[in-house]
C-alpha cells in the first residue's frame, strides 16, 4: 500500500492509475480503524479495480465542546490494517494541505433541509463541516464510487443530497453497519465506555428493534418512540432524541411503509448513534 501525505504526489499516484483505464473507489475516514471501517474496504474492493482510503479528523465537524483534541489518532494501526485488509492507497493529508487558507478562511459547503434535523440539530455545524471536507476529499481523490457506513444514516443522506445537487461524478454507496455479536454497533467512539457502560450499551440497538417490531404490530409512533425514550431513561442512557422518518429522513406518517428508526444517547460522557431501517407492513422476523 502506498502512502501520500502531499496532494501532489496523491495526484500523480493516482493518475498512473488513471492513464491505464482503472477505476477508483474510496473510503473516506477519520482513521482508529476498526471492524466496520475494514467491511467498507471490502465493499469497496468489488466495486473497483483500485481502493483508496483516507484518514484525516476533521476539525471542521466537531463542535467547540466535542471531543476533536480526545478523539483517538492510532495512524500506525490504521497503516497496517488498511494495507492487510486490501487498501492499495493510503491519504493521510494534514490540516494545512486540506484547509490550505486556514480553516476560518476555508470555502465552507453548506447542505440545507436534511441537516436541520436530528444530529443536524443537536450538532449545528457538524454536517457543514462533513460536507466541506467530503467534498474536497472528492475534489483531492476524484473516485469513481465511494462507500460510507449505514450506521451514519444522516451522514449519508447529506453526501448524497451534496453529490447530487454539486454534480460530482461519484457514485454513492451505503454499507451496511458492522456490529460487535451483542448488537453494538462499532464506533471509534466505544472505547470512551467503561465496562459497566459497555454493558448496557446494546440496550441502544435493542431498544429499536423493539421500536420497530411494535410499529409493525401496529402501534403508533408517537406512542412507540415515547416508550423508546422512557426505555432508554430507565436504564440509564440520555437521549438526545429516537425518532422516525421516512428512508429520506422526511416525516413519516401512518400510511408509510419504508421506514427507518434513528438514535442519538449519551451513556455517561459518550454519545452513541445508531438506527435501523424497517418496513411497517413486514413480517417483525424480518428484523435482526
Ligand atoms: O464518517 C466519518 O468518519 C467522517 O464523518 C468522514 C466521512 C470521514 C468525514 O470526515
């Protein structure tokens, strides 16, 4: 696996590629490599002749009280595990080669109605700040595909509100979320979790699934996502909200078949998301 720190030799690797007809597809990151950043890569491996990654914490999506300076940076790790999991390349820019003007003066991207809400509201700035640097992650890589978890569900509908509104010429792939066999889905942000907390965190996961099988049995959302959040209380999590929407994240009414289930809770310091997408008029044994 080959490593570029510089966006010029980024350029001229990449084009070596490019000159002999292949293709691209990148999994953008913000490096502390796990499991589910490894599945991506493999999806990422049948959609293109060649994988690109990248590893950059963006100062720009966190707010002034997250935990930008705490957030774990395990660069070495990542190395190893992207070049073992079949990454051919490795972008790993700095701030200034990103945010060459300083990040004050940085063009900013600014994605409107989908980033309001949920996250959008808990975290203003957050999907700006996403989608300034996914765009220039673009601009920097030019894939053909690039592949984002599902267990980022907002996060995904914004980078395909932007590509489609921006015109980039990339394809958009969601991959499913990797999770640990209690039902947690994997986060860099897990390890902040002491043992006690770690224990209780499927509850999160458990707690949608319940959700989702009682809509499906007929009970209505309001009702549903009140006893989610009670749930959640009684055991300890503070939720910043469980709500349900329509795939597109537009609301949902009781005619909606297509819908998906998004969390946000804190379990001590650490704030965990994560959703589940389910159809109304299935079966409740389609859930896993
Ligand atoms: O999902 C992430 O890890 C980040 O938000 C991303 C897409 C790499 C942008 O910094």
């Amino acid at each position: 696996m080959q490593t570029f720190t510089e966006l010029s030799s980024l350029r001229k690797g990449l084009a070596t590629w490019r000159e002999r007809g292949a293709t691209i597809a990148f999994v953008p990151t913000m490096g502390n490599l796990h499991a589910g950043h490894f599945s991506l890569i493999a999806r990422a491996r049948q959609l293109a002749d060649h994988v690109v990654a990248s590893v950059f914490v963006n100062p720009t999506q966190f707010g002034p009280n997250e935990d930008f300076d705490q957030y774990p940076r395990t660069p070495d790790e990542d190395a190893a595990g992207l070049a073992k999991a079949g990454c051919d390349a490795l972008w790993l820019p700095s701030v200034d080669e990103m945010y060459p003007f300083g990040i004050e003066a940085t063009v900013k991207v600014a994605v409107p109605g989908v980033t309001r809400l949920l996250d959008g509201a808990h975290r203003p700035g957050h999907f700006d700040g996403v989608a300034t640097v996914v765009s220039r992650l673009f601009n920097q890589v030019q894939p053909d595909v690039a592949v984002f978890g599902r267990k980022d569900y907002q996060q995904l509908a914004v980078i395909r509100y932007m590509v489609t509104d921006m015109a980039f010429p990339v394809e958009i792939v969601g991959a499913p979320t990797f999770r640990a066999d209690d039902g947690l889905a994997l986060s860099s942000r897990n390890q902040y979790l002491d043992a006690a907390q770690r224990a209780k965190a499927p509850a999160l996961y458990a707690t949608l699934q319940t959700l989702a099988r009682d809509v499906q049995d007929g009970r209505d959302i309001a009702s549903a996502q009140a006893a989610g959040i009670a749930h959640l209380r009684s055991l300890g999590f503070e939720p910043d909200y469980l709500a349900v929407h329509d795939r597109t994240l537009g609301s949902a009414n009781s005619n909606t078949d297509e819908l998906v289930v998004l969390v946000a809770a804190r379990l001590g310091k650490t704030r965990l998301i994560d959703n589940l997408e389910f159809s109304r008029f299935a079966s409740s044994q389609n859930l896993q």
